[in-house]
C-alpha cells in the first residue's frame, strides 16, 4: 500500500511530547483519528505493518468496513501481531468497525470473517441499518463527566450482551449499550472522531499513559 505525502504528515504530532499511539490505517477513517489524537499532544504512526505496531503504545482501530479490515490484517500480517498485542495487555481503542474487530462474538458477520477478540461482548454488525439511517444523539457517560457526549451513529454496531469482565461505559435511551470497557480495551459504535467529542480519545490516552 503506498503511503501518500498527506498521510506521512499525520504521522508525526510534530513537536508532540504524549504518548505514541497508533492508529491502524488498513482502511476506514483513520486520518481523522489521526488528527484527533495530533491535537491532543499525542505521536501518532500511522499502522499497517508488524513493525509499525511494535513501535507504539497504544492503538486505535477506527470505522470502516470491519470486514474488510479483517482481510487486509491478514494479507498484512498484522492479524497475529494485534491479537498478541491485546493479550500482552496493549491499550486499544476501538469506534464503530473497531469495537466489532475488538469483540469476541460477532452476529450477522460476512461469511468467513474474523475479529481480533478481547472485550468479552456480544456485538451485532450493522444494528443500526443501512448508511442512510444514520443518526446522531446525546448520551450520558458518567465516566467523562460533564455535559452529555454527541454521538454519531453510522452503520453502526450495537453491544448485545457483555461478559462479566465487560463494563458498559453508555446505552441508548433503550438500553442498547454502544460503548464499553474491559481493562486496556476500550470501545465505542460511535464516531467521536467526526463530531468535534474529544473526550473519549483523551480518555483513552489516559489509559495509555496509564499503563
């Protein structure tokens, strides 16, 4: 895959004294975590390689098409090297295509596929239908503090159930839970990167100072 001059400079947090933290750039919105995680302080490298991984802290796997993040782990080697990252205990946080890539079960999956594991959670691939049901909405996530988080909802996965190990961050007015944490794994069905919502990304570089 070649790395464009655009994407080398998300690669930096130039001048940045924070954390390393990854962002898994196989596909989906990774530039815009990118930036997020930028400007909160932290270095970012950008992550397609075994190599790439070794080198940082934490990582974030962001929306996409989790399917076709599943493929592209594997042709680049990087499956096995993340699985054994978040068994080693690597703080990983992942949004929307993430949070499925980071569950253990996965309904209405494609056929063949497979998710990195880690949160002990039941996840439902595309809960929320098809990209033209999208929606946005407030969510209270006393964890953060503060006023209410504005979350955007976009073909996004839904946690079904959770383990005993899996403790559940925020749920719709429903009670459907769309964000959730387990130790150094953290994940939300929500795109925070997309809606201005910072808190859950300094929250998770907390975590990785943290560790």
């Amino acid at each position: 895959m070649t790395t464009t001059l655009r994407e080398e400079s998300l690669d930096a947090g130039s001048g940045a004294t924070g954390p390393r933290v990854g962002v898994l750039a196989l596909q989906g919105d990774f530039r815009e975590h990118a930036r997020v995680l930028a400007g909160l302080g932290a270095r970012v490298t950008l992550v397609r390689r075994p190599a790439e991984l070794a080198e940082v802290d934490g990582l974030v796997i962001p929306g996409g098409e989790s399917s076709v993040i599943d493929k592209l782990a594997r042709t680049f080697g990087l499956a096995e090297p993340l699985i054994a990252a978040i068994r080693g205990g690597m703080p990983v946080y992942g949004t929307c295509a993430g949070l499925i890539m980071l569950a253990d079960t996965v309904l209405d999956a494609s056929p063949g596929q497979r998710s990195f594991g880690g949160l002990d959670i039941v996840v439902r691939r595309n809960a929320f239908g098809s990209q033209n049901q999208s929606f946005e909405t407030e969510l209270d996530v006393p964890e953060l503090g503060g006023a209410p988080v504005h979350a955007a909802f976009i073909r996004g996965p839904v946690v079904e159930s959770l383990g005993p190990l899996a403790t559940p961050l925020a749920a719709l007015a429903d009670g459907r839970v769309v964000a959730v944490r387990q130790g150094a794994l953290l994940g939300t069905s929500f795109h925070p990167e997309i809606t201005g919502e910072h808190r859950f990304h300094e929250y998770f570089l907390g975590m990785v100072r943290a560790r």
